[in-house]
C-alpha cells in the first residue's frame, strides 16, 4: 500500500548528539556558581559558644547566599 500523494515518508534519524557541558568555568571563577552547605561542625561551635543564637543567623546567612545566587 502506496502512502498519499501529499504526505511524505517516514524518514528515520540517527543517535542525537552527544552534549557535553563544560563545568570548568566555576573552578576559575572560585566556586561562585557552588550552592553553600550548612556545616555540622559550624553547628555545633556555635551551639556551644553562643546558646544556639549564632545558629539561627548562619542558617539564615547561607540560606540567604544560595537564595541570592538563585542555587
């Protein structure tokens, strides 16, 4: 069975192509693109020497950081 006149043929294409992302750029730059981590040993100085108050203001500073830099 022949295809109509108009439509044209299945046509089959091959593998797409390989992307490769260059993340280098961050390394150079000095990690500006890295989203920040809460440390646990920040933490626990901070639950010693300040009560947990110095806790609540780096949570805060390092949620704000990756907030900021869209991360």
């Amino acid at each position: 069975m022949a295809p109509p006149p108009n439509q044209q043929p299945d046509q089959s294409y091959g593998q797409p192509p390989t992307i490769i992302i260059n993340n280098s750029a961050a390394a150079i730059i000095g990690g500006a693109g890295r989203r920040r981590r809460q440390s646990l040993w920040v933490h626990f100085w901070l639950m010693m020497l300040t009560a947990g108050i110095g806790n609540v203001f780096y949570a805060v500073h390092v949620s704000r950081w990756n907030r900021h830099r869209s991360l």
